[in-house]
C-alpha cells in the first residue's frame, strides 16, 4: 500500500520536513530525526503504509524488529547512549514506524519520557551527512 500523503510513503518534501533518509533496510527504511536534541536518533518505518504491527504477518514483523534491532545496534555502536528508547506511536500518522532515541545521563530528558518535537536542536547539512555516516558505518 501507498499514501501520497504520508512522509514514509512520498519521501521528498514530505520527508525532509522531519527526517533523512539513511538507507533501506530488509522490510524497512531507516531515517535519521532531523531534531537531534537526542544524538543519533532515528526513525525505523515499514516498508509498506500500514497502521498496525498486526496488519503484517509474523514473518514481515520479525523481519521488522530484526530492523529495529540492527539500527539500534548502529546507533549503540556509533553514539554509545547510556540508553535508547523505543516509541511507536502514531495516532495522527498512521503508518508503522518505531522511534529510537538515544538517552545521554548528562543529556537532554534523562530521567523522563523522551518529548516528541523538542524543535531545541537541528543541524548543518554537513553535520547529518557526519551523523549518517557514522550510522552507516555501524549497519
């Protein structure tokens, strides 16, 4: 399935108002949160608009969270957060995707559930190009 209206589903502008695409992975694209008041946090969204992790089947969702295991893993290895947190929401856009936020003891929110859009702390083109080569080095 396809929205034209949704973010994960159009990419260009749609997109590039919240994120970057990093790259595909197996049943997923990985992109990068342009608001880094979390270092290193990125989106995991399914390959397919869908709303529910139940709308696919047991297959596609292991392959899913085998994504999201692989992103974190990324994100621990390029960033070394205390802690990564895992959100799936989606109430308003509803097509699967998980949150990874990178949690720092002496950063941002420790201690408290992770705001959605901070809208504290964007970057230079250069320095996302930095942060995704960074990530990508780890995938």
């Amino acid at each position: 399935m396809f929205d034209s209206h949704c973010g994960y589903c159009a990419g260009g502008e749609p997109l590039a108002a919240f994120g970057i695409k990093i790259c595909d992975l197996s049943v997923s694209q990985l992109i990068l949160f342009k608001e880094q008041s979390h270092p290193g946090r990125c989106i995991v969204a399914y390959k397919d608009h869908v709303s529910e992790i139940v709308d696919i089947s047991d297959a596609e969702r292991d392959a899913f969270f085998a994504d999201v295991n692989r992103a974190a893993r990324a994100i621990h290895a390029a960033f070394h957060p205390d802690k990564v947190n895992y959100g799936a929401y989606g109430d308003t856009g509803c097509h699967l995707h998980v949150h990874l936020v990178p949690k720092y003891r002496d950063g941002f929110e420790w201690g408290g559930v992770f705001a959605m859009n901070p809208g504290q702390t964007f970057l230079t083109e250069e320095a996302y190009a930095e942060m995704i080569g960074k990530i990508k080095a780890h995938l």
